[in-house]
C-alpha cells in the first residue's frame, strides 16, 4: 500500500445545518429507499469530508426520544448514530436541552457524494449542526 508523508487536511471548514420544524417522527431503524421523511444535515462534498461533531439544540421543551442520524449514498440511507434527547422544559433559569456527539476521535471520514440526513422519533423543534470540514 501507498503511503504518503504529508498529511492529508481539510481544504474547507464547513457546518452542516439542520432546523428541524414541526418534522414527522420517523421510528425506523431498517434502511430507506432515497431520503423521504428525513432532512438534510451536509451537502455532498466532491472530495469527501470529515466530520467532526454533531449537536443537537432544542428551540423550546424538549421531549423524550432520539435524534436519528442517517448515510446516504445517492440511493439509500442507513442508519448511522442515534442521540438521546432528553425531556427538559426550559425557562429563565435552566437551559433548553442540548447534547453533542464527538466524531473526531474515530476520524469519521464521508466518502466523495455521500451525505448525512436526520430524523427525529419524536416530533419537536430542533437545531443540528454538524462540524467538519471538506477535502
């Protein structure tokens, strides 16, 4: 195998959004066929990207459930990480419900034309972003 002494490092900094209003609960975990029910976290990328980590924000009280997170590959998405969220009513002296979920140690790389989309179990009002960059 090839190797090459210099490393190789994202080009582009980027952060894929997700604001997830009012989303149809998806309760799946078997594959999709394309990406029906689900929004788009990053676009495609020509050269590949890394990701580094995922946090979820709610915009208000949070529910029980889970935050999906699903590969797709120009024609099928699968299931690839779940999030717990946790029920939480915010107000002037506690925070909205917040989590984050680390990738960077694992160096999660996606391949060129390869994209992330989210789905919630449990329909609330959600901010995802997702932190990498391209190559």
């Amino acid at each position: 195998m090839a190797m090459t002494p210099t490393p190789v490092l994202v080009q582009t900094p980027t952060i894929g959004r997700a604001n997830l209003t009012s989303p149809t609960a998806l309760t799946t975990r078997t594959s999709i066929a394309g990406t029906t029910g689900l929004t788009q976290l990053t676009p495609v990328s020509t050269n590949g990207k890394r990701l580094d980590a995922i946090r979820i924000m709610s915009k208000g009280t949070s529910l029980a459930g889970l935050l999906s997170v699903w590969l797709y590959d120009g024609t099928t998405s699968t299931l690839w990480d779940e999030i717990a969220i946790s029920a939480i009513t915010p107000s002037t002296t506690a925070v909205a419900f917040k989590a984050e979920s680390l990738y960077n140690t694992y160096g999660v790389v996606l391949p060129p034309a390869h994209q992330l989309f989210v789905s919630v179990t449990v329909q609330q009002d959600l901010a995802v972003t997702a932190h990498g960059g391209d190559y």
